[in-house]
C-alpha cells in the first residue's frame, strides 16, 4: 500500500509548479486539483489556511494512514510525510 498526496493549486503558482516539477523528477505520484476549477476545494483550502486561498496546499496520507495538510511544503517535507 502506498500513500497519497493531493495538491490544491492554481493554473498561475509558480510556486505549485516547482513543486510540481520536483514530485515528478522524484517520481512521487500525486493528484492536482484546481481550486479555481472547483469550489468546494477552494472552500477546503480556505478553512486550512484561516481563510486565505493559498496554494499549494498539500494533503499527505502515509502508507500508515496518518494524514498531514501543509501549505507551501518542501519536497522534503512531502516526503517526510509519506513516510510517517
């Protein structure tokens, strides 16, 4: 069983692109989701990070089944959490 990542972001982040680019280079496989495309996923990013739209917004869940939700994380960070 392997884990999940699921990234909340915008068609503009550069900073969801980057991280984007490093999962891929590392071959961590995640699902996108677009908060401007989807409203409910805005409203999830809103309530996670006091209000604000801000992306990316990243829910891990390890193979363990512990679930972590960061805002703007590393790679390292990504991984780290996949691996609790």
């Amino acid at each position: 069983m392997s884990g999940t990542v699921t990234m909340y972001s915008t068609s503009w982040c550069g900073y969801c692109r980057r991280l984007k680019s490093q999962l891929d280079r590392e071959g961590i496989a995640y699902t996108e989701i677009n908060i401007e495309e989807d409203p409910e996923s805005a409203k999830f990013v809103e309530e996670v990070n006091g209000g604000n739209q801000t992306v990316p917004t990243v829910v891990v869940v390890s193979p363990a089944g512990t679930q972590a939700t960061m805002t703007n994380p590393s790679l390292a960070q990504v991984s780290q959490a996949l691996s609790a």
